[in-house]
C-alpha cells in the first residue's frame, strides 16, 4: 500500500502540468459576470499559440460551422464564451500533458483513447438531448489524466497494477486494482488535478466519478454519460469486440444518463468516422 496521496502526487508534478496562464484566467472570466465577451477576446489574443489552436479548431469539420472562423471575437460570436472556454480547455490540457515523460504507455495510444471517449460522450449528449455536448466532450477527453500522472510518479506500482489487469483480463476494473495497490486510484488523482486547476465543477465531478457513476451528487445524468462514453471507449477498442461486452457500465446508468443500450454500434461507427479529424486537431 503506497504511503503517498493523490494531493501529494498532484503537488509533485504540478509545474509539469500546468496550464498556461490565458487558459487560468479565461476559465476564471467565463463565470464572472464582470467580464465581458471582449475581455476574454483580449486574453485569447495575447496567446498568439491558443489563438492559432481556437482558429483552426473552430473550422474543422468537428463543428460544422457555415461561414469561415477568422477572428478571435467571431469565434466568440459564433460558438459563444462557454463552448470556447471548453474547446480551450481541451487543446491546452492536450499540449500540457505531452510534456509528462513516461515508460509505460505512449503518448499516442494515451490520446487515441481519450479522444475516442470525448467524441462518444458528445455523440451520447445528442443522443440524450442533455445539451453539454462541448463540456462532457472535455470531460471524456480527460477522464483518464490521473493515470498519466501515476505512471509518471508511481512507475513500479503501476507497472504492477497494468500486468495484474492483464493477466486477469480485467482492463476495464484496472481502478479497482490500484486501490488494492496504492489505497487510491486514477480517478481520485483525476480529480484532484482538477480541482487544483480550477475547473468547472461538473468536469470535475465526471473526472472523479466515472467508474461509479452512482456516487455523483450535482451532476448524475452527465456523469453516467461519461461513464457510459468510456465503458464504449473500451469495447470498441478491443482487438476483437466478439465475446466482450458492456458488462463494466454500472447497473441504472443507462436510465439515469436517458439513453438505450441499442444505440452502440451506431456511436462506435460514428465515431470511428470522425476520430482521424479530430484526432489531428488535438495531436498537432
């Protein structure tokens, strides 16, 4: 049993995975009325990296968007402060964690998932009319960043847990081993990073809950959403999807997300479509 925290593991690497200091103060200015859409427009712009990131985001096919996306302020006008608070959110946290060494995992394979996740839980919200669509796309997106911070911190413990999930052929409850390992898991390291950060409190609660949906408190249905899009990560990602299943989604998720189990191949074959573009906006 380790001797270590999730605080204490997200203390260690906090000047790794820091964020930049326009993402800091955007997500600040969001939910202060005080701020106007102009004043956020003027951080976005000092960043002329994120700037570049928004832009070409905002007219990839992911959003669809009729007219072309040309400045900083239309991209405010046309997606509006919250959705781009979410599409900055994500981009930033993608380009912090690339910077996190490990020998466990590859980088790639790390944000193929994650990605897959983010667009299947987008994809549930559509489904589910919960209207969250761009934060719960986040959310799936960095569900999992507590593992890149175990492995970073806690290389042999986790190298034990990932051979102990495969020789058990237990993938899907590889939380429930580091529990039995450190006496916490990726989730509760998830969400305190999250929480240091500073973010919205519904991304936090689906970071630390989305193995068990049940223990959410203010946001149920979105979390069960996330619960679900990462439960259809996992089964899609399967070298053979023959004799795997959904067993890992826990019992009334589907009732308290509002969605029906038959819609799955159909997200997963969706999905699988839009991946490459999006993988490619979030990669580069």
């Amino acid at each position: 049993m380790s001797t270590t925290t999730p605080e204490e593991l997200v203390n260690g690497i906090s000047e790794l995975v820091s964020l930049p200091e326009a993402c800091v103060r955007i997500n600040e200015m969001v939910d202060d009325p005080a701020y106007s859409a102009d004043d956020i427009g003027k951080v976005i712009s000092s960043d002329p990296a994120l700037t570049v990131r928004i832009l070409k985001i905002a007219n990839s096919p992911f959003y669809g968007l009729s007219t072309e996306v040309d400045t900083v302020s239309r991209a405010i006008t046309v997606l509006g402060t919250v959705q781009l608070r979410d599409l900055i959110l994500a981009s930033s946290a993608c380009k912090t964690f690339d910077g996190i060494p490990n020998d466990l995992m590859t980088m790639e394979d790390f944000w193929h998932h994650s990605v897959f996740c983010g667009i299947t839980a987008r994809k549930l919200v559509n489904s589910c009319m919960l209207g969250r669509g761009e934060a719960l796309f986040v959310a799936g997106l960095l569900h999992d960043v507590g593992q890149l911070i175990l492995f970073n911190k806690c290389p042999i413990d986790s190298k034990k847990i990932l051979l102990r999930s495969k020789i058990t052929h237990s993938e899907s409850e590889q939380y429930l081993i580091e529990q039995q390992i450190l006496g916490f898991d990726h989730t509760d390291v998830g969400a305190m990073l999250t929480k240091q950060w500073k973010l919205p409190p519904c991304l936090q609660e689906c970071v630390n809950f989305h193995h068990t949906p049940s223990k959410a408190n203010i946001f149920p249905q979105e979390v069960a959403v996330v619960h679900i899009a990462q439960a259809i990560t996992n089964y899609a990602g399967k070298e053979s999807i023959e004799g795997h299943d959904l067993s890992e989604i826990e019992e009334g998720a589907w009732e308290t997300a509002g969605l029906s189990e038959d819609i799955v191949e159909q997200i997963i074959k969706v999905v699988e479509l839009e991946i490459p573009e999006v993988w490619a906006m979030f990669s580069s």
